[in-house]
C-alpha cells in the first residue's frame, strides 16, 4: 500500500494565488526568503502526462511567478527545479538566489558553505497581489 501523496492532501499551506489548474504556495522557509512552489491541483508525475494546453498555463504560472520574486525581492539569480524523486506529483520549485546566500552557487539541497547573515525579506502578502495582477 502506497502513502497518499502529500501534495494532493496538503495541510498547513499558505497559498499565495489558486486556480483550478494550479496553486503556488510560499514555503516560507526561513532559510530562503520568497522561496514559492507551483503545484498541479490534480495528480500527475510527469509535466508529458499533461495536456500541452496545461503544460502551458502551469509554465506561465512558473515564469509569473518568477518574475514577481525578481521585481520585489532583486535576486541575483533565480532557480526553477522539477524534481519530484520524493513526491512523483507535478511541481515546480522557484527559489530566489543571492551570491552571498549561504550555499551560492550550489543548489540549495547541497551543503552550506558559510554563514548567511544577510537575508532579504519576502512580504507574502505583496507577492500575493503581484501574482495575481499577474496571472488574473
């Protein structure tokens, strides 16, 4: 017997937009301000299970959603990831990067290298309204 998939029962998310195809959540990780995941609603492992039609819109959401973190939180770059070797459920990782971030330039998943001290804050509440300025 399978565990449920956890990204088709959540708890405790705080969504920042929803429609009916996706939802993009802040993981509100202390470690990695304005760190957002864009979730497929319904269950999927593979972006190619999709119809193209929503392989399209969730790929805007993505993009939207990276360039609201890039106009409020000035990253020097911005990093997008589509695991799902944990949790086989469509979903994309949309990570905010600054050169003295503590694991910079390695992925956040890898071993510090030093201290982060300086860390930008994320107001979930502006990233909120620009997404959906953004995506309607």
């Amino acid at each position: 017997m399978t565990s449920p998939c956890p990204l088709c029962t959540p708890t405790g998310e705080e969504i920042l937009y929803l429609s009916d195809l996706y939802r993009i959540i802040a993981v509100n990780d202390p470690a990695w301000p304005g760190f957002c995941r864009v979730i497929l609603n319904s269950h999927a492992a593979e972006m190619t299970d999709l119809p193209i039609e929503h392989r399209s819109a969730l790929m805007s959401a993505v993009c939207a959603t990276e360039a609201v973190l890039r106009e409020l939180l000035q990253p020097d770059k911005i990093n997008l990831a589509s695991l799902g070797n944990v949790v086989p459920h469509v979903h994309w990782h949309v990570i905010p990067r600054w050169q003295d971030d503590s694991h910079f330039p390695d992925p956040i998943w890898a071993a510090a290298k030093r201290p982060w001290t300086h860390k930008p804050q994320a107001d979930n509440t502006t990233i909120a309204a620009r997404l959906k300025a953004q995506l309607g």
